[in-house]
C-alpha cells in the first residue's frame, strides 16, 4: 500500500478572506489549530509516512508551522512560482515523489477515508486515478460523479442541485508515471483538463468512502467546522471497558534515567505506587497498552533481547498484582522521523490494526513528554500528562487534556 501523499496548499482563500485575511487557506484556524494539522494527521492515521506538500500563497507561513509543530514529520515541499493550477501544482511536486503511487489531497478539505480500499480498488483495476467519492443528499455546492457498475468513473456533471449524488471528495490515488507520460501543460487544471478530459478512457476508477468529510472553502462550512472539529472535555467518569488506556514507560511507569538508559531487568525500578494502581487500571480500562520508544537499542547500547527481557518480567510484576498490560509497542530507530518513534503515531496505528475494536475517541495516552502528548493528539486520543520529570510543564496546552504530578495521581481520581 501507498505511504505518500501529496498535500495543496497553495490555496489563496478568497472567499475565507474576512476570517483568515493573511493566511493561505489551509492555515486557517479551526478548533484552536490550522485546519492543516488535521489533514496531515487523518493521513498519517491511515499509513501516510512521507508527504509532499505544494505550496504558492504565503508559503513561508506554512514551512514555519511545520518546522515548528511537525518537527519530525519525514516532508518535503515544492513552491510554485506563478499559480500553476491544480493540475500544474501536483504536476511539480509528483515529480518529488518517490512512490509509484501517490495520494493528492487538498490542504482545506479533510475526507477521513479508508486507505487500503482506495488503494485495493486502484490496484485490483490497475488504475491511472481513482478517486475518492463521497455519497451526499439535498446539495447543490458540488458537482457529481457518474460511475457505471464496474466502478468506472464515466462522467463528472456540473454544480446543480441533487437529491442524492456521489461528490468528488478531493482525494485521489495516482499512478505517478501513468500521469507524467501524458505531458500535460505546465500549467493546468487537474479536474477540467485532466480528469474530466480523459475519463472517457475508461483508466479511472472510483472509490466510495463514507468517512468524515468538509470543506472550508466556505464561510459558512469554515464555521460548521469549528464545531465539529473542536475537542470534547476528557470526562474520566466516562472511562468504561470500552477505553483504551496507552501508557509511555520511562518516567511513567518506572523511574527513568535521565539521559541514560534502562538496560537489563536489574535496572528496572517501578515508580512509587505504580504496581498497586495497575490493578485499579486494568479493572477501569478494557486494554492497556504500552508505546516506547526505546532508541538505545538502536545505538547499540544494548540488545534487543534484553529490552523484551525487561519488558516480560515487567509484565509478569503487573499480573502479580492482578494488573495487565495487553501489549507493548517499542521502537528502537535512531532517527527522529521513523514513522514509529514518538511522536509519529506509527505504533499507534499497529495497535489499531492488531485491535481493531480499539476507539481512538475513546483512548488516553499518559506520558511525562510533550511528544508523548503530541503521538496521542495526532492519534486522535485524549493526553494526560505526568510531571515526573518534567515539573515545569505549562498546562493549560493545546496538546494536553488533563495534568497529574503521577501515574498514580492519576489512577486515584478514576
């Protein structure tokens, strides 16, 4: 399956021009954060590892809020020079890509779709495109999209009202050099002179999801979206079988040597009243999951074998007490980017796949990290942050929920 994406932003926003007047479209605020954060975490929470973002308008302002904000999100960018259009735009920034087949998404639409059964549908047709279609009622601000039985995309029909239409959604699956070897314009259209023009030829496909869906180009949707999007208060009275509770384990867990390392079991020391709160943990929570990265593995300063070590006579002191830790992700790479080194939210995107029942609305991630608070927000869990060995952490904070002095702490208010 793909793990590329190609993000436009380019976008001027004119008809945002009165709520965002000095930012491109894509950066504006939604929910007390650009309306881009959400786009890029919806990919990555479907497997996107490596994105290409296409920027024009005002471009600076979204490096800087990568740079900042995704630090070690694996991207890289391509600026337009004159608009390009949209066809023109992912005609550049496809030529940095490094997949076969890449996703293109647009920067102020965000469609929570289903990720392998758009690819499945590309690859079972060997499709040039395909797109990701969203069934919609009562609508008259977007066209629709015909499909013949075999999932054909055979005609898009203009802006009207519909009772009941499938829209283009704005996400797309293409085959990279299946696209450049039409040598289209430098500067183009990609839905009237691209997938309009060539759908006769029976080489694009379609893909119905049902997922979330809105666009901001709007201001009455860009106001719909504060409120849809915007966090509900973590509720711990809530807390039922039905949650899932993630735990990092340096400094949550277990007493963490501070710029050194856990190396064997003789090293391993439970924090203070962390062993008596499993039990309490495990009867509240229906799993209990631990996510760590775990980079001394990866520097050679000890093996692999001796971190499972750890982690099974762990277990084992947790099922004394009648405490269970369902499973443990760790990840041992050195390099910041690696899609599952906190804060990328690649192992949490594992326990989705081996836990398919797990609701990540329903989720609480506990660390002593502001990465560990940014891998739970960008997989849509709720945070609790521990000050075990960060005291001076400012809350309140975009990134945290709830804030405890201990694991413990936070084990007795449930």
């Amino acid at each position: 399956m793909t793990k590329e994406a190609i993000i436009l932003a380019g976008g001027l926003g004119t008809r945002l021009r009165d709520a965002v007047p000095d930012l491109p479209k894509c950066m504006a605020p939604v929910a007390a954060k650009p309306f881009l954060s959400f786009v890029i975490d919806a990919l990555r929470m479907q497997g996107i590892e490596r994105f290409v973002f296409s920027l024009g308008y005002k471009a600076s302002a979204i490096e800087e809020y990568l740079q900042r904000e995704y630090p070690t999100l694996d991207y890289t960018s391509v600026i337009e020079q004159a608009p390009l259009g949209t066809g023109g735009a992912i005609q550049l920034a496809i030529k940095n890509a490094v997949s076969d087949n890449v996703v293109i998404a647009n920067g102020d639409t965000l469609f929570k779709i289903n990720l392998p059964h758009l690819f499945k549908t590309h690859r079972d047709n060997d499709s040039e495109c395909t797109l990701a279609l969203k069934p919609m009622q009562n609508f008259d601000r977007y066209g629709v999209v015909e499909v013949d039985e075999h999932g054909k995309v055979i005609s898009f029909r203009e802006k009207q009202f519909y009772a009941q239409g499938l829209i283009n959604g704005g996400i797309y699956l293409l085959n990279k050099d299946k696209f450049l070897a039409r040598s289209l314009p430098e500067q183009f259209s990609f839905e009237k002179d691209y997938l309009e023009k060539f759908c006769g030829q029976g080489k694009f496909y379609a893909s119905l999801q049902t997922g979330y869906f809105i666009d901001i180009g709007i201001p009455e949707d860009y106001q719909k979206a504060q409120e849809e999007l915007k966090r509900p208060e973590l509720d711990l009275q809530q807390i039922d079988k039905t949650w899932t509770l993630f735990l990092d384990r340096d400094g949550v867990i277990n007493e963490e040597k501070v710029g050194e390392y856990v190396r064997h079991w003789g090293e391993f020391i439970f924090s203070t009243g962390v062993l008596k709160v499993f039990r309490k943990l495990s009867a509240r929570f229906g799993r209990v999951i631990v996510v760590s990265n775990q980079r001394g593995v990866g520097k050679g300063l000890m093996t692999e074998e001796a971190l499972q070590s750890i982690h099974l006579e762990m277990q084992r002191e947790v099922e004394i007490v009648n405490g269970k830790i369902d499973k443990i992700y760790y990840c041992t790479e050195k390099d910041d980017t690696c899609f599952n080194r906190k804060p990328n939210p690649g192992m949490a995107l594992k326990a989705l796949h081996d836990f398919p029942d797990i609701d990540p609305g329903k989720c609480i991630m506990v660390g002593n990290k502001p990465g560990d608070m940014k891998f739970g927000r960008a997989a849509g869990m709720f945070t609790v942050f521990v000050k075990t060995t960060n005291p001076d952490q400012v809350f309140p904070h975009p990134d945290i929920d709830l804030i405890f002095d201990s694991l413990h702490d936070f084990a007795s208010t449930l």
